[in-house]
C-alpha cells in the first residue's frame, strides 16, 4: 500500500512538472505579446516629443559634456550650459519649453568668460539645477582648474553671482536642488564632486 502511495505521488509530481514546463512556441508567442504591449505602453507615455532636433548654439566651434535642466516651478523656462573654447560657458535659456532660445551674453553666447555679472572665468565640466523657488545654480571648474563654482540666478538665468568657491582642484561636479521637510530651510542645495580620486559632498 505503501509503495502504491509513493508510485502515485511520483506520477502526480511528474505530470505537474510536465504541464508548467512552457514549450518552445508559447514561448514565442509570450515574447511577442510582450514586446507588443512593451510598445504600446512607450507610445503612450513617452515624454520625448517628435520633431527636429533644435540648434541651441547657432554658431561655429565645437561645444560638449552639456548639462540642461527645466524650472520646476515654470515647465516653460530651461537653461542649457556647454563646454567651450575656454575660458567661458556656452549658455542658453528658453522661456516656452525649448521652441526659441536665446542667451545671457547674446555678444559671444557665453558666461563665466570674466565679463562682469557672469562669473569666475571657467575651464569646463558645467552641472545646472532649478530649485522648487525657481533659483537657477550653475556649477563648473574655473579656468584654472583650481576651484569649483557654483552661480546663481535669481531671474531664471539672465544673470549670476558667485553663490559658493570650493578651493582644490576638482573634477566631474555635480548640483542637485530638492526640497526637505526642515524648518526654516525648505530648499537644500547639494554638490559633489572628485577631489584627488576622493569623492566630496556638500
């Protein structure tokens, strides 16, 4: 009686093995109904929207490592910030969600160059952050690669002072702006960034 138990049970464990085991076409068949919702879902809820790439610059030289960031508290206002032929930032703002652009400095399309109200003069690596106030940061290695600025806008980025110098010689900074929960301080202000193969927060 016994081993009748123990021959059934083994032939029940095998039949349910048998039966969860997925066979080669359903297998197919689950990876195209996954990649057909898969595609439904991104045309549904892509934030991208379709058109023309836009040229921000509108000039000769080579710009890189960018950094672009949109107002939270005005989806319509964005600020983009490039390297470029140093000393100097290529710097533009736009105030209808990336549709027209036009610049701080509309003489040479740059900031942090040593023109008065722009900033230290700067190298490279620029970093951008919007807080929920609508104050615009700009971080980036002077020209000299031995501080790290950070400027702020208050007019959401046709002007700037010096807000913070962190002295060393830095690189790949970072600027994030959040809201907290601390009284008397609902805007917090964080950067980062490489110090002789350290990393540093403040």
């Amino acid at each position: 009686m016994a081993d009748a138990s123990v021959k059934t049970m083994i032939r029940i464990r095998k039949r349910r093995i048998g039966v969860t085991q997925p066979r080669p076409f359903r297998l197919f068949l689950l990876s195209i109904v996954s990649i057909f919702f898969s595609l439904i879902c991104c045309s549904l809820f892509a934030q991208v929207p379709a058109g023309l790439d836009v040229n921000t610059s509108k000039k000769a030289g080579p710009d890189s490592e960018c950094a672009i960031a949109k107002n939270p508290a005005d989806s319509s206002q964005l600020f983009a910030v490039c390297n470029t032929t140093i000393p100097g930032l290529f710097a533009t703002r736009s105030d209808d969600g990336g549709k027209t652009w036009s610049y701080p400095d509309s003489t040479d399309k740059t900031i942090a160059d040593g023109d008065k109200g722009q900033g230290a003069p700067a190298c490279c690596d620029p970093t951008v952050a919007w807080d929920s106030f609508g104050n615009l940061y700009v971080g980036y290695l002077d020209n000299y690669w031995a501080n790290f600025i950070v400027l702020l806008s208050t007019d959401a980025g046709m002007s700037f002072k010096t807000l913070h110098t962190f002295a060393g010689s830095a690189d790949q900074p970072t600027i994030v702006a959040e809201d907290t929960p601390a009284a008397g301080a609902p805007v917090a202000v964080w950067v980062v960034w490489n110090l002789a193969g350290t990393m540093h927060a403040s």
